[in-house]
C-alpha cells in the first residue's frame, strides 16, 4: 500500500525545500527512521510549515503541568471525533510509546467513555473534547470546574490550546488526506 | 462596558511583554488607533503568541489567488458557525473594510445563503464551511468539483487552510473568552 | 444593492392593497422613515397579513412583565438560531434602540453565551432557545426553575410564545427570502 | 384519564370568556361534540387566541391549490417531527377524516418515507418538512424544483406557511403540554 | 391499501416453508387471527427466522421484573425514535391491549415526555432511549442512578436488552419496508 | 490491565454454564487461544445467548455473496459509529486476518472515507452505514442504487442485516461495557 499518494496537493522533494526545512525532515527522519507524512505533505507551504511546527512544539514539547501523555490523550481523543486518520493513527502511535500502554490509544479513538483513565485523565478528555466540539458553549463554569477538580490555569489553557491546535491540524490532514504512513499502525504495540 | 474582563487567562502588561511582541503590538495600535484584544489575550504565552500570528500572516496577508476580502469571508462565515464572537465582530469589520460593503458581514454571519454573493464566492464559502463543520468527509469529488468551478489548487489548499487557522482561533477564543473590542461593531459600516 | 427582489414571492403595489392594509404600512413608514420590507411580502396575503400582524403585536407592543428591549432579545437570539436573516438584522435594529445598547444584537446573535446579559436575561434567553430549538423536551421542571428565578407564569408564557411566534416568523422570512432593508443595518450603533 | 390538566397554564371558564371567543369555542363544540383543548389553553389571552384562529382559517379553511386533506398532511408530518402531541393527535383524527384514509396519519406520524402517498403528496411533505426543520437552508432551487413538480407559487407560499404555523402552534402546545382530548385518539379508524 | 407489497424483499408462500417455521406462523395466525408481515418478511431466510424469533421471545414472553405492558412500551419508544413504522404500528396495538390503554401507544410514539407515565415507567423509557440513541455514552453512573431508583440489575439488562434487540429489528424492518398490517392500526382503540 | 472487570453484569464461571455453552466456549478458547469477553458477558442469560450466536452465525460464517472479510468490515464500520470499543477492537482483530491486511481495521474505524476500499466495498460501506444511522430514511432508489453497481438481493439483504445484527451487539457490549481483551489489540499487526 505504500504506493498511494500521501496528499491531494503537491509534494515537493527534500532537495526542493529551503534549507532549515530539509534539515529539520532529515533530523526528524534520524530519529524516528522515517518521515512521517506530515512533514512532506506540508512542505509546499514553507512558511505555513515553519509556523505549524512551531506552534505544534510550543504545546507538545513540554511536560510541565500536563506531561507528555497527556498531551497526546488529547490529540487522540479530539483528533477521532474529527474523523482525522492521520493524527489518530500518528499520535496514536505516539501515544503508546509515551503511555507505555499498548491499549490506550485504541481506546481513547474508539471511546473515551470505555478508556482505561484515571479520574485527572477523564477531566482533561472532557474539558478537550468540548473544545474541540462545542467551544462556543464554554462557560466560566467549565473552567472553574476543572480549577476544582485541581487544574491550573496554565494547565486549562495546555488542554483548550491543544485541542484547539488539532482542530487546525486535523482539517489540514483531512483536506488534503494526508496518509499515515504504514510503520505508525503496528508501532508499540507491546 | 469597555470595563469587562478580556480574557479568562492573564492579561500581561505591554511593558512586561518580549520585546518583539511589544513591538509588534505597538505597530498594529498605531495602524488601527487601539489594540486588538487578541493580541493581548495570546501574549500570556510568547511562544504560542509568535507561531500563532506567523500562521495568520502567511494565510491572511497576501491577495494572489484568493482577495484579501475573499479570505476575510471565510473567516466571518466559518467563525459564525463556530459561535466565535470575537472573530465575528473583529473580522466583521476588517471585511467590511477590505470588500467596501457594509452588509455583507451580518449577511454571512447570519445566513450565508442570503448573503450577496457571487457564483466565485459562493463555492468558496461552500468549501470553507465543510473544511470546518465536517472535514472528515471531504472527499476527491469536492476538490474536483471546486477546480470545475476555476480554482486553482492553490486557492483551494488556501480557503481551506484559512478554515483550519479559524477552527484553532475560535476555539482559543471561545476557551478564553476573548471579548471584541467595542471599536468592531460600528466600523464601516458606511 | 437595493436593487435585489425583496422576496420569492409576488410584492403587490400599495395602491393595489386594502385600504387598512394601505393605511397600517403607510403609518409605519412615516415612523421608520422607510417601510419594512416584511409588510410589503407579506401583503400579497392579506388575511394571513392582519393574522400576523395581530399575533406580532400582541405580543410584541407591551411592557407588562417582561420589557420591551427584553421581548426584541428573544427575538434576535432564537432568530440567528434559525438562520432568519430579516429577523436578526431588522429585529437587531430594533433592539438596539430599545436597550439603548449598541452592542447587545451583535453579541446575541454570535453567541449568546457570551453576550452582556443581566442573570434574569440570561433565564429569558436560555428558557427562549429551548422553545425555539427542541420544544417536545419542555418538562415541568423547566417551567418550575423560572418560576424560582422569579418569573411569573404570564411571564414564561410570554417568553415562549414570543420564541413561537419567531419559529413562525423565521420559518416564513427564509420561505420567502424577505431582504433585510439596507436602513437597519447601521441604525443605532452609537 | 379525562381529569389530567390540559394545560400548564390558566384554563379559564367559558363564562369567563368575551363574548366572540366564548361563542366561537360554543360552535366548535357543536360541531365536533366536545371542545378540542386547544381552544380552551389558549383562551386565557384573547387578543393572541384571536390572531391565532385567523391566521389557522386563513391557511386552513380553504381548498384551493391545495386540497384541505393536504394542508392536514403538513400538520401531522411537521408535528411529528416537533414532538407536538397534541398537533399529532388531534390533526390526525382530523386528516382521517379528510383523506378519508384510516391508515395515513400514523404513517405520517411514523415516518413519512413509508407512508402510501402519491408522487405529489411526496413532494408536498418533502417541501414542508424542510420548512419545518431546516428553513435556513432554503434556495431558490428548492422551490424551482417545486414549481418543475408542477406546483403554482400559491401552492408553494401555502405548504411553507403551513409548516411555519404549525412550527408556531407545535412550539406553544409543548410550552404549556396541552393535552389531546381523549377522543381524538380513537376517531375515524374506520 | 392491502395489496401493497410488504417486504423489498422475496417473501415465500407458507407451502414453501421448513415445517417449523410454517407450523408457527400458523399458530400465530390463529391466534391473532392474521399473519403479521414481520413473520412472512423474515422467512425467505429460515435460520435468521429462527434466531430473530427465539431472542425475541426470550426478551418479550415473560413478565418476571418488567412485566409484558412495560416491555412493549419500550419498544413502542425505541422504534419511534428510529422511525420504524412496522414496529410502531403492530407492537403499539399489541402494548395498547397489554397496557389495557387505549391512549398510551400515540402518546409514547409522538413524545414520550407527553406520555401518561408512572415514574416507574418514566426511567424505564429514559434509560430505553439512551440505549437506543447513544448507547456509547452509557456510563457506570446511569446503572447507579436506575438501581436507586429501585431497579434490579436484570430489570436493567433487560431494558437495555430490548432496546438493543428491536434497534436490529427496527433497522431489518426498515431494510424490508416491511409494510404494518391494515389490521392492527384500529386494534384495542377502546 | 487484565485484572478489570470484564462486565457490567454478573458474570458466571464455565462450571457454572448449561452443558451446550460451555461447550461452545471451550471450542471457541481452543481455536482461540482464549475466551472473547462477550461469550462470558452475554452468557448469564442462557436463551438469548444462544439466540444471540445463532443469528450472529448465520450472517457471518457463510461467503456466498459477500466474503467474510466483507462481512467484518461492516461489523468495523459501523461499530466504530457506535462507539463500541468491543466490537471495533475484536472484530477489527479478525478483520486484519480474514482481509491480511493489518492497515484496514484502524483505517475503517478512523474514518471510513479514508480507507483503502474497491469501489465494491466503498458502497457495501456506505450502505451499511445508513442502515446502522438512519434506517428510517432508506428508500427504494437506495436499493437500486446498490443494485446498480452489481450487488444481488441477496448481498443487499446480508449488508443490511449485518449493520442491524451489530446495531443491538454494539448496544449491548455497550450496556454492559464489554471489555476487549487484551489480546486483541495486537493481533495479526503483520
């Protein structure tokens, strides 16, 4: 199958792209020994690229407050309600290796309600997936809600950004049917 | 009622801000004679702040392909659907400006199919409302059928793109509730 | 754009109308300065014209109980939910003048989450939406929560039937595609 | 059961009434051999019961262009689909009569697409129920279709203000749970 | 109306029929004094018939727990929601008879928050609904909330279980357009 | 992770189990491995388990018409729409090894559009997901349409029958939340 095209739109070629692009793609393929198909598929658009990456490392990149995990929790869950195979199957692959639990993701993608979550978990999941599905529904009372439940607000703002930064990211991949690449479905797998 | 919060989330200071973002913050309140609250609401977060309007820019500051008031139309018409009042009311008036009509962004805002809109427009707004509402069922046929329609893949990869920056921004806003500035709501009106 | 038909359907002439039909837009139009479009597509039925203006009037011309501003915002807020864009932009108008508020229409008709509502007005509008969008669901206790808020029963009768009065209203403006009048557009916005 | 209260609201007594209103709920009663609820759980506002009543026999009682079995069809298919019981209930017993047709408003109720209609009884309730749930969405080429279908305008103006009344009555009903008399139910089942 | 086809599908003769299944239509036909069409739209598939009928009968022919009035309302709510005229019509006159209410079946097809309802009854229908409609969303708390309201666990499965049961057999009837026999619209009217 | 309860509901030990399922159980464990969840969820209720595994046997061990991998594709599909986390985890384990294809599972659960379909299995997907969504707006022209592109009556019926034999599996792996094994997830990854 490895054979399809990974987007509706242009792929341009490592060697055509500037070069802090190229260096990043060839930097991303040392480590994880491919190039996930993000990368190449937006890569026509430098600078929408540089901006999409910086904006995605801003959020994900870190572990203060929520840790990595829970990061990716979030973009499983909200990216499935989109319908946005990539990201479920990318992240979904990521999110085993940073869970260290080889059932979490499939859960999360197939229903939050049945996953294996603690109780902090399911409160991120829940404040996430209103965000993505019904933001303009928020009320102060959702935010005080998560405050009592023990949240920061730097950490409400973590889940709100992410979920609002996937709802960007999963229209993207979905417009231009981005394809997961093959190695990410039977990734850490246990 | 000028006196209201701006934001859920700290509102830093200008003079506590980066450089850079103080700058940059000080150039769009001479432009416009006072400053968005965006800008002020995002700031708490510079790296977010920066990879966010370097997003915006390369989708919304350029007119080849799309016009600058066909892109400021996605934005007012997606934005509505997501019950994001701030990007309604403050690109509401940015459109109003950029299409020199006075109606045309209540129109979209209210009821896309009542607004004055050319054939061209019309499946702009079309496509941009399915990247945002249902993107997951984007198929082949619907780009196929825009570029019947004239469009390059160029313009369709920008309507869509714009829609996926606003899915974000309206999310951040309405996780926020970042309050328009009461400047928006009389501009331009004619 | 004055120039656009102002409905599907046949707009009979004055001189062609009843005498009290005649006299009632005539009357209208020395207060407005200009004549509503709703009254002339709706002329072309008379009975179901006097109907309609009876049952509007009744309902819309008092201040016992609930306030005349308060009776405009159930209007703006469960005609945007309807995609009615002669109610929101006429009825906006009107609203404005009567809250004295330039702001409010706009805010009600984007979100009404997040608009400058008083507690008692954020009930009228909740119980409103609900009328307008799912009444089969109305319970009991839905009425008996207004009733704790310190509504009185003529009050949530008027609240609902002003919301069921619009669901008729809205439905029969987009049959139609009555076109808002340039005029309300920019009226009272400060 | 007959000792339910029929409304959420005062149910005034029939000497109580003006006079116009007490007569006219006196010759319904006549006619039918009980007082269909309705007349009594909107009596205790005379000015809206009779602008209610005229707008009902201005679209009700006459059966040019559409005959009056049709004009029921639409009460009981945009009823169904409001969850207005008592509009189901007491306009089926009524459509029975009409289409002198036993089976039609359960189907109706049940689901349109498997009830025994002809090509333009289709048409007419695919138009009306539109109206009903979606009057938004309305464009020209629906009722371009419907003219193709062979329908004047005036028949077209009458299904959507049809549905658009009973959007109204359907919303007042439940906002007050009138309740259908009992002998609606078991009437002309043939 | 009768000699409409009652199935999309082949519908054999009783003499064509394995013994088993033709011997219990036959009972069937004597008892009720009809074949109702469910059984002869089955039959073109003999081992599917068999299975149908036995986990039928396993869920609705007893009355220890829920008994038979309660079921049938169940299923009466149930297929209502998912438009099933067949089931609607034929298991509202049966639960009409086991209910000995004339009334019950119209009102929990058109708004079962209309229905002449114990409260008993009431969260029998609410949890039915959920399982119907949303059964993904189904949470530890909604078992909970049924067992303090005093149900037993197997009152629980199977209420969950017959909505589960005629969500097959609503979607089978719907395949088929399996047409409700004349006979039973009128039957047990009171 | 295997230390979770397996069921909502009571569920009995092998010993404990009429002679024919615990006979069926043992030969499903010895072909499996294991023993699925759902033959000991479902197993506290003797008769509907099993009519339960006669109506799932009849539509799923047989490749006339459809082939099996066809068949479980349907089961992924619509289960996935479900939110049956059981049902997509197990049968998406089976699909992988009856299809050998280790991507499809993951794909048709994230976004049937997606997948890497015939055009064949695009429509068998597509028509069992209106049946498992929206039985009740199937029409004729939906059957034609299906045989149009090829399909006999007899595929129709089995796509058709299959979605709704899932519809109540899914509501009851739901209700009684049904834990996938463990085992599952990994399976046949290639």
């Amino acid at each position: 199958m490895s054979d399809q095209p990974i987007s509706r739109f242009p792929v341009p070629k490592l060697s055509e792209l500037p070069d802090d692009i190229r260096e990043l793609i060839e930097t991303v393929q040392e480590k994880s020994g491919f190039v996930p198909n993000v990368f190449l598929a937006l890569a026509h658009r430098p600078d929408e690229f540089r901006a999409f990456f910086a904006a995605h490392d801003a959020l994900m990149d870190k572990s203060e407050g929520l840790s990595k995990a829970e990061r990716e929790m979030i973009v499983v869950a909200t990216s499935a309600t989109n319908g946005c195979l990539y990201c479920v199957v990318a992240h979904g692959a990521i999110l085993r290796i940073r869970a260290k639990n080889p059932l979490i993701s499939d859960q999360l993608a197939g229903n939050p309600a049945k996953a294996d979550l603690s109780e902090r978990e399911r409160h991120i999941i829940g404040f996430a997936l209103k965000v993505a599905g019904d933001s303009g529904s928020i009320i102060d009372e959702d935010l005080d809600r998560m405050r009592t439940h023990g949240f920061t607000d730097d950490e409400v703002w973590d889940i709100g950004a992410i979920a609002a930064f996937f709802a960007m990211s999963n229209r993207l991949a979905n417009l231009a049917s981005i394809r997961p690449n093959d190695e990410f479905y039977a990734m850490a797998r246990g």
